[in-house]
C-alpha cells in the first residue's frame, strides 16, 4: 500500500487483513486506520516513537519503552500485525509469542534471567530494591525447577503460561 | 518514635466481630504464593499499552489523569520469612489492604501536605512507606498495643489543636480493602474532639479492565512524578465536614461519616470488620504502626 497515502482502499484494506491474519474485521481495520492517521501526525506513512509517547496513557505504561523498540517506524500494516496479539481471534499460543518478544530484547529466541529481571525492574522500579529483586526471582524460579542460568524458548513459555487463564485483549471501537 | 514489639492484644474498640459477621461471611483473602507464572505474565501491563494506542476517542490530558497498572502481589516465603512481595502488574485490582493503603495516601499528598501516621505493614508496602513517607512528619504509634493509646490519642490531638501543622489523614477503617465496600470504621478517629472531613475515594475499574474503555473520569489525580511503574486513576470527593452530634456516640458518629463516603462514591457498606483481611504473619522484625487521620477544616494546606 502506498506509504502516505491518507486514503485506504478496499484493496488496502484486504491486503493489511491478510496481513495479520484475519485477527480483526474490516471495519476494525478502518478504525485502526484512523487511529494510525491520528497517531502519525507528521504523516510519514509510519508512527515515530515520539508520537507514540505523545499518549499520556502508553507514557505512562512501564512498559513503554520496550515496546516503543518494537513499534517504532512500523507502517500501517505492520501496526495491525502488532495488534493483532491483542485480538479476541487470535489464539493464547501467539499471545504467548507475543509476550516472549517482549521479553527477548536481543530476539535471540532464548529469554534469560537478566531478560525477566529487566522486566521486573521496570515494573517494580524504585518499589523494590534489586537484591529483592533477585532473590524473589531466585525463589520463584526454584520452585518452578528452573535456575538463575535457565534460558526459556517459547515452548517453555507456553508450558508456564499456557494454562493460566492469560487474557489479552483490546476491544477496537467501531464506528 | 514509640516503637513496641507486636502485641496479640485485641483493640480494646475493636468490635465483637460475631456481632458483625454475616450468615455467609466473605472469605478472607489469604497471602497469595507467588509462582512464576504470575511473574511472567505481563500480560494486563501489556493490555494497557495497547490499549492506550488503540484508543480514538482522542488521549486524555496527562495532567488530570494517570493509568493505574497495580494489583496482585503475592508472598514469597524464604528462609520461612516473608521477605518480599513482589509487586505484578496485573490488572485486577485485588483485594490488597496494604496497597491500597499507600495509594490514596499518594493521591491525597498531591492535593495537599498531610502529616501522615501510617499502619507499617511488613514486606514490600512497610518498605515503599519508608521510601515515600521520609520526607513527610510521621507520628508512629502500635495500633495493637494498648499502653500505647493514651499517649498517642495524646499526641494526635495536641498535633491537630497546632494550627501550623500540616492536616492529619485518617483512613479510620484501620486497613484498606477492596475498593468496592467501606468496612466498619474504627471510632478512634471520631473521638478527637474535632471535626471530621470526610474523603471518598472511588478507585475506576475500567482502567483495570482487560477491554480498554475511554470513557473520561470525573475527578482525577496526577501521580506520575511518584510512581514510576504504576500509577492510578480514582475519584476523589471531598465531603462537607462533620461534627460529632448532641447524644451521638464516637461509634454513631464513625458509622454516620462511612454512609456518606459510601453513598458519595458508590461503595456498598460490609458489617464486617476490615481486620478479618490481616492474616499474614509478621515478620520478626520490630514494627511501629500508625494510623491515617483525616485533615481538619482549619487546617492551614
């Protein structure tokens, strides 16, 4: 699709839905659209890391620059690919990938213990110290028979997480 | 500083509590263990972020209100102490006295400068108070120990009669809970000899809520210079003060304060005591507690 183009076509619109696998309708699609036009407002066909900075409510979120690595310079169809893990259709497994992406910064395929207590670090921030840090993590990772220098594939996440009743889902409103 | 070791004493107002419970008493929310799973799930933190980029009914202005991310936390047990809790960002807001507890002393901070006295709780919470509560005049008593009352009930009324001293916050219900009930509240507060300014505070779930909701709040509280990984977006009522009345008892004049705060924010009132919530061990460490107390009229801000 053209690259700043403000008009989205059927074609376009079929073409972005492949794209990330049906995960959202068209109508959806059409709406993230909007919200992509409104995010980008230099309009340079893909969403900068500051524009996404510029909502209070992703500034905010501890997570935010983690995943402002994965976000930033995407174009429209990129940005639904990236949603898509927050779609009702999509399925726990590529949730789960999803959330394993967030954790391997080095996208090596294999998340480290530094990898979770970097995670840990910016959701608990100054809240905790980083020997309690480390030792809650040792503690935790005992009982769940892995240690300081396991490494975990997306098959081990899917075992941990895959039968918690894990929910992640994003609602996009539809006019 | 009165510091005490911890005492089994029951409060000598602390209600019978048979008179209290329901037929079909709520259970009790024991510590939670925490297991890797709840550490690597991310997953509402994750929600949130999306959410917030999804949303195109246009962003809200950060100045009036912040996201909140907090919730579970669970016990982790070693060396058969609890030596932290780690704090999950999972989005349902639980059940957590504690927490709950330190945030609306945050939220409030913001509007003015109370001098706190605060329950020290063990683990994380009694960590995170020592951090914030620092910069902030702090009376300590041990809520539990009754030598104790005299002298703080003492101290508490000489600290509210001086008018150059910041306002006293009292959260009289003695511990915090769920934000969907006012629990009993304890009558220390209401036997000052002052006026009571009653504080609603209605946390909002639909920021809580997997399924991300733009709907704007009515009142809301910055609280990201404070909070680096969480923050939280609640209704705060300032309620019209109240005085103890002719023939009103201390425990009439408590129950009459939480009907308001209820009704002003939308709580549903649980005969129950808040206490029924406190089933941790505590840690061998010696604590020193302390209460909220609620801010006077004439307090100077």
């Amino acid at each position: 699709m053209g690259s700043t183009s403000s008009m989205l076509t059927q074609y376009d619109i079929e073409e972005v839905q492949d794209h990330c696998n049906h995960a959202f309708s068209q109508q959806e699609i059409v709406s993230l659209y909007h919200r992509f036009c409104q995010l980008d407002r230099n309009g340079g066909g893909f969403v900068s890391a500051d524009e996404f900075m510029s909502v209070p409510e992703f500034a905010v979120n501890p997570l935010s620059q983690r995943l402002l690595r994965m976000l930033d310079g995407l174009n429209f169809k990129e940005f639904v690919a990236f949603l898509s893990a927050f779609s009702p259709h999509t399925s726990l497994q590529q949730k789960i990938e999803f959330i394993f992406k967030v954790y391997d910064t080095d996208c090596n395929g294999k998340v480290a213990f530094e990898d979770i207590l970097s995670i840990l670090r910016d959701m608990t921030g100054s809240f905790m110290t980083e020997q309690q840090r480390q030792k809650v993590l040792m503690h935790v990772l005992e009982e769940a028979g892995f240690t300081k220098d396991s490494h975990f594939t997306v098959p081990d996440f899917m075992k941990i997480l895959g039968n918690s009743d894990l929910k992640m889902e994003v609602e996009v409103p539809v006019d | 500083m009165a510091s005490s070791s911890v005492a089994a004493d029951m409060e000598l107002d602390r209600p019978n509590l048979e008179d209290y419970l329901p037929s079909d008493s709520l259970p009790q929310e024991a510590p939670r263990n925490l297991h890797l799973r709840d550490l690597l799930d991310i997953s509402p933190v994750l929600t949130e972020a999306a959410g917030a980029i999804v949303d195109v009914s246009g962003s809200l202005d950060l100045k009036s209100s912040v996201a909140c991310f907090s919730g579970l936390f669970g016990a982790v047990q070693v060396d058969g102490r609890i030596i932290s809790e780690v704090f999950c960002g999972k989005l349902n807001l639980v059940f957590v006295a504690n927490h709950t507890s330190m945030i609306d002393f945050i939220i409030l901070e913001q509007m003015t400068a109370f001098a706190v006295i605060m329950q020290k709780h063990p683990g994380w919470v009694g960590f995170i108070q020592k951090t914030i509560l620092e910069s902030v005049g702090c009376i300590w008593f041990n809520r539990n120990d009754l030598r104790d009352r005299e002298v703080t009930a003492r101290k508490l009324r000489d600290h509210v009669q001086q008018p150059d001293n910041n306002p006293l916050l009292i959260f009289p219900e003695g511990t915090c809970v769920n934000n969907q009930y006012t629990v009993m509240f304890k009558k220390g507060a209401f036997e000052l000899g002052c006026a009571v300014c009653p504080i609603a505070i209605k946390y909002n779930k639909i920021f809580v809520d997997a399924f991300w909701n733009s709907k704007k709040q009515s009142f809301t509280m910055h609280l990201v210079r404070l909070m680096t990984s969480w923050a939280v977006v609640c209704d705060v009522w300032y309620l019209e003060p109240q005085y103890l009345r002719e023939g009103e008892t201390a425990i009439e004049f408590a129950e009459r304060v939480r009907d308001m705060i209820a009704a002003r924010a939308g709580l549903k009132k649980v005969p129950w005591d808040g206490y029924l919530k406190h089933n941790r061990p505590s840690p061998k460490h010696t604590e020193e507690k302390c209460a909220l107390y609620l801010p006077l009229p004439s307090s100077k801000k």
